[in-house]
C-alpha cells in the first residue's frame, strides 16, 4: 500500500469515469446537424434577401436616371430664343429622324436651339439640334445627338419598353387642354399641337435575383407587354413632361 501513487479514493473515483455512450454520441451529432442545416439556411436566405435588395435598387436608379434624362432633354424641346416658339420641338412630321411607334419600342426625337447634343457634343455658337432616343438591338435606350458623328450612344440597358404618348390639345378654343394622349401616328393625324410628352418604361436587372419569378403581363402605358419566367427583376417608370416652348396663341 505504501507504494501506491494516488490514495485510494481517488484510484477508486478514476475506475468509475466513463467516456459518452453510443446514443449520447447520435444525439450530439444529430443536434450539431440540425444547427449546420439552420445555419446553411439562415444564410441562403440573408444571400436572397441581398440579392433582391440590390437589384431593386440598382433598377431604380436606373429607371430614375433615365426618366431625369428624358425629361431634361424634353424641357428644352422647341427653344429657338424667340419670343414666340415655332415648333413644339417635337419632330413627328419630315425628318429623318422623325417620332415613331414601334412595338414595343418607340422613337422619340426632338428638336431645340442649343450648343450641346445627347452625346455631349458641343458647338461653339447655338444651332438647331436633333436628338433621337430609341432602343437598339441590345436593349439599351440609346441618342443620337446631331452634333455627334459615328452614330448613336447608349445611354441604358436592359430595357424591355419604350413607350411614348403625346398629350395633343384636340379643341382650337385658345385654351389649353382638353388633352388627348395618343402615340405618333394618331398624334400626325389629328395635327393639332402638342403640349405634353409621357413617356412609359419597363426597365429589367438580369442576374441579380436568386428566385425565379414567374412569367407577366406589364402595362406600359396603352401597350402590354409580356415577359417570360426568369430570375430578372423588373420595374415599369413613367413620367409627363408639359413642353415648355409654344405658340399659345396657336391653342
């Protein structure tokens, strides 16, 4: 006895330490599996959840971006720096380039007294621009500004409609209004003068969102345009832009 290396209560406490049971093991293991798998799903749901968030923002900005745009361009459609304008500065007559409806794209071009095209192009003194918004082969909204050689500039991409509607005064009663929207062709027969343009969009991010979304139906203004199933999200953009630049006495 004296030559053992620990008392005997403490030899007798060691005999009795066991490791984890069979079934002690498969729990803690099934438990650890379940907490993986809630883990791995919490974080596929926080990887959609990014994805949607940042494709819905990214095709606001750039349906935002475009309508500003637009609309800028527009609010200058018909200057010449005369007292009386004209024009309305919407080229839908002559040409070419000339406003036109065109399924489900549209051209829209305008015309204004100016030193700088769509494109960025300047001149050194005012003359007669020309821009012509349309959508090519790519999807992308593109100008062509007058000023500008070597053909038209992409402005965005990943557009689905281009829809323009023009806001004709129907009555001659030296009033404005009542307004008539109607798209270009209809817009030349009534041949009565335009004092508003609205422009439709239908704008679409590829690649962004995880979940496919199931097949639509979009109205972009009086068009219908359907879309197929696929993971792209998708945001129609509208706006009315009064044209500044008149002959009111021609109402």
């Amino acid at each position: 006895m004296n030559g053992d290396r620990f008392p005997m209560g403490i030899t007798a406490g060691m005999a009795r330490t066991r490791g984890f049971s069979l079934v002690e093991l498969m729990i803690s293991l099934t438990l650890g599996s379940l907490i993986a798998i809630a883990a791995i799903q919490l974080l596929s749901v926080n990887q959609r959840t990014f994805a949607t968030q940042q494709a819905t923002s990214r095709v606001q900005e750039d349906g935002q971006l475009a309508l500003r745009f637009l609309a800028t361009d527009l609010r200058q459609a018909g200057y010449s720096g005369d007292v009386v304008a004209s024009t309305s500065g919407v080229v839908l007559v002559g040409g070419p380039p000339v406003s036109s409806d065109s399924d489900p794209f549209d051209t829209l071009v305008i015309q204004f007294t100016g030193q700088r095209d769509c494109q960025g192009t300047a001149s050194a003194t005012a003359v007669s621009i020309t821009n012509a918004y349309a959508v090519n082969g790519n999807g992308e909204l593109t100008c062509n500004g007058s000023l500008t050689a070597g053909g038209a500039m992409a402005i965005l991409p990943g557009i689905e409609a281009f829809r323009v509607l023009y806001g004709v005064d129907t009555t001659e009663d030296g009033e404005v209004g009542p307004f008539r929207f109607v798209g270009a062709a209809s817009a030349v027969a009534l041949n009565r003068p335009v004092l508003a343009i609205r422009v439709g969009l239908l704008l679409s991010v590829d690649g962004l969102v995880t979940n496919s979304r199931a097949a639509q139906s979009w109205n972009v203004l009086d068009r219908s345009v359907n879309t197929a199933a696929d993971n792209a999200m998708r945001r129609p953009f509208f706006t009315t832009v009064m044209l500044r630049n008149q002959n009111w006495e021609s109402l």
